[in-house]
C-alpha cells in the first residue's frame, strides 16, 4: 500500500497537482486506520489527504494507476471476503489454504489464493515472460500437480465414502483443480496487461503538460494542459520584460560620459548609454479555428490576449473559408472561450465550410488590411496551411507582408508534412520573416516570446 500512494503522490505531480510530504505521511497514517480492503474507502481517504481542491477524473484516473493489477474482480476491485482470506495467508500457508478451499469448494477463497500466490510467486516485477513462464513458476511453487492425491487422502481417512462417492469427488476435483489453474492463468494475464497499460501511461504522463501535442490532446490531458497555462503566461511576461530590459541600453552618450568623468579627473570611469525605447509592437494574430487546429488557435488566443501589457495594441481574426474580427469576444470574455465557437461568429464560415486560406486572405486584403495593419504591425498566422486544393491567392498574402512589419507563420504540423499534398506553405513561406513548427505549448511560448 505504501508503494501505491507514493506511485499515486508521483502521477498527480506529474499532473501538476501539487503533493507535498507531509500530505504523503498523512495519507499513510489515515490508511493504518481504516479497512485497506475497501477500495471505495481507501480512493475517498487518499482523495482527502492528497488533493486540495476537487478534480476527480484526473485523480480517479492516477488511482487506477497506482493501484491497477493489486487483485480482485474484472474491474480490478478487490472484493472483501476474499481479500481478506489473501491477506491472512502466509506465504508457507497457500498450499494447504488451497487445499482446503479445494475440498470445501470454496469457490471465492480460489479466487482470492489466485491472486496472492500470483502476488507471493509469479515474479512479475524480477523478471520478463511469458503468461505461460508465470503461470509455471506459481503453480511449482504451490505444488499444484501433487494437490489432487493430496485431496483425495484427505477425503479418503476417513472412511466414510465409498469407491463411487470417490470418483465422483474425484472428478469434481479435477474440475475445481482446471478452475483454479485459469483463475491464475487469467490473473497473469490481467496483471501484464494491467503492467504493459501502465508503463505506455506513465510515459505518457512522465511528458510535461508543455510538451504534449496541443492537436491531439486527450480530455485528461486538455485539463493538464489547462492547469499549465497560467504559470506560463506568467512566465513569458517575466520573460519578455526581461529582455527588453537587458535591451535597453543603446549606444554610448559621448556628451554625458565627458561630464560624468570631470568627477574622476577627466578620466570616463562610468561611460552613460542612451536609452532605448523597446518596441512594443501593435499585433494581429490570424488563426484558422477549422478542425484539428482549433485546439492550437484556442492556445494561441489565450496567450496573445493575455499579453495586452507588452503590446502597443492587439486585434485577433478567427477564419475557415471567410475571416472576421472576433477581438471583442476574447476583450468581454471573463472565462476560458471555446475556439470552436468562434465558427458560429458571422463571416468566419465562408461558403462550404472548408479551410481556404487563398479566400481568406483575400477577404483580409479587401476588408481589413487599412484598419488592422501598420508599418507598427505584426502580423501572426496561425494554421496548417491546408488549402483543400484551392488556389493559394499569392498575391493578396504578398500585400499583406508588404503592409505588415513582420509576418511570421506558426504551423503545428510536423515539419516533415510541410509542402505535401494541399499543403500551401511553402507558396507563403518566402514571404514571412520566420515560419515556426510549433505543435507543443512550450513551442508556441517560445515563438511568441520570439516575436513580440
């Protein structure tokens, strides 16, 4: 049980859940008070100790974790009688406990033995194998092939039965004796699947919430990503004040050196730097909120909106086949904003529904380019570049870069994929200052401290 709640304690650090030692402690002191058999009680006395405000699908999930493969039923709840009976079996005891469960058929203590010897002898954790391999060495260690005369000397002292009733024990025997060698067989296999599930899991999450693919998050790992948001926003505003601070010194100020130095006799012991004045950048973020991507644009949004202090202004366009200003949605937003909303906003569904990214900037060349964009201006685009086949309209995306002061393109396709099939970003690439491959969070804080 110790080993479960560290194991526990490590996942849901690992999901930024914060667990500290002393909380690791108490969760173990709570356990030595209460039944450890009763897993709905156990789950809600380490949900106690260990998490300090309610999320209980990340939590449920880190549990079965922890403490998948420990024996019981199919869900891999142990149930209490036979838990019961598995914990109060010493090892140098299995044999005779399944004996005497054979003879009783005492179906529910097989049960149970099944898992403790897999448990006391299997070797699960020393060694790699086969279902098979396991499933030999316990039943070596139990003896299981001498259980059978072992019974039937038992039912035989006695006297009482006669050569038919021992047959038929001796029939129902061996079925009992089949039973229980795939009660192991079966616990073995569960255990290694349960073993292998695990290992892929918590690699899984052994990844940073920085690090996963923001297009193909899974609902737990949205909600760690989620979590790791606001510290970053955070930290990229420390990030970027501090460069431009260590950006502010200009050039040397010849005139107020020669004045400082008539202190020191003429001799410029503090040489006194102009100031510089950091850009602070106007910005226009244009993001396709179509399919897969919408999860990148919905990153993006959030951290650009959340940067208001470092920017002079900035404007967001959401665009599918057509392009609107939906910059007053995120201003009057007062909670997280679903991206995939944005499509319902009047002018972001075009025609068909349909990425076409040839369209889209024309529309922005035609509508938006005088008010949004500036000699002052930063222009990012955020997309796939899948067009659908549809023509590419160079020339409108070459008017733009041209208004713009900068225009950068954040992909979060893998690089590899760039160019093939109705992919256009190698049509618009030449005329960016930079295209970044950002398919993680802590790419897109890197691109956007890059940039603004």
């Amino acid at each position: 049980m110790i080993d479960g709640v560290l194991l526990l304690a490590d996942l849901l650090r690992r999901n930024q859940v914060d667990v500290s030692a002393s909380e690791v402690i108490d969760a173990v002191d709570a356990l030595g008070a209460i039944d450890v058999t009763d897993r709905q009680l156990v789950r809600a006395v380490l949900r106690a100790c260990l998490v300090k405000q309610p999320d209980d699908e990340m939590f449920d999930r880190c549990f079965r974790q922890a403490f998948a493969g420990r024996g019981g039923d199919a869900d891999g709840n142990p149930t209490r009688s036979a838990s019961l009976a598995a914990v109060a079996t010493p090892p140098q005891n299995v044999s005779g406990a399944v004996l005497d469960a054979l003879v009783g058929d005492d179906e529910s203590a097989l049960a149970a033995l099944a898992a403790r010897a897999v448990d006391l002898f299997a070797g699960l954790a020393d060694a790699e194998g086969t279902e098979r391999y396991f499933v030999q060495r316990v039943l070596k260690a139990i003896d299981l092939s001498r259980m059978l005369s072992a019974a039937m000397h038992r039912l035989r002292a006695p006297g009482d039965l006669d050569e038919l009733e021992l047959m038929v024990r001796r029939t129902e025997l061996n079925e009992r004796l089949a039973r229980f060698r795939r009660m192991l067989a079966d616990e073995v296999a569960r255990r290694l699947e349960g073993r292998a599930t695990h290992a892929a899991e918590f690699e899984a999450f052994a990844v940073g919430p920085e690090d996963l693919d923001l297009t193909e998050l899974s609902r737990a790992n949205h909600a760690r990503v989620r979590r790791a948001l606001q510290p970053m926003i955070r930290r990229l505003a420390t990030r970027i004040g501090r460069r431009r601070r260590r950006r502010a010194t200009g050039r040397p100020d010849v005139r107020r050196t020669l004045r400082r130095s008539l202190q020191s006799g003429g001799v410029p012991i503090d040489v006194v730097h102009r100031r510089r004045h950091p850009h602070r950048p106007d910005l226009v973020v244009l993001c396709d909120v179509s399919g897969s991507v919408a999860e990148f644009a919905q990153f993006t949004f959030t951290l650009v909106s959340a940067l208001h202090a470092e920017l002079a202004s900035a404007r967001s366009f959401a665009f599918v086949d057509g392009v609107a200003d939906v910059t007053d949605v995120f201003c009057a937003a007062d909670h997280d904003l679903d991206v995939r909303r944005l499509v319902e906003r009047r002018g972001v569904v075009g025609l068909d529904g349909h990425s076409d990214y040839g369209r889209v900037f024309g529309e922005f060349a035609a509508d938006h380019l005088r008010d949004a964009v500036g000699p002052r201006t930063s222009v990012i685009v955020c997309g796939d570049a899948r067009g659908n086949y549809r023509e590419a309209d160079v020339a409108s995306f070459a008017t733009i870069c041209r208004h713009a002061r900068r225009v950068y393109w954040l992909n979060p396709e893998p690089r590899n994929e760039w160019g093939r099939d109705d992919s256009l970003i190698d049509v618009y690439a030449p005329w960016c200052r930079a295209v970044y491959e950002v398919r993680t969070l802590a790419q897109l804080e890197d691109a956007i401290a890059e940039l603004v």
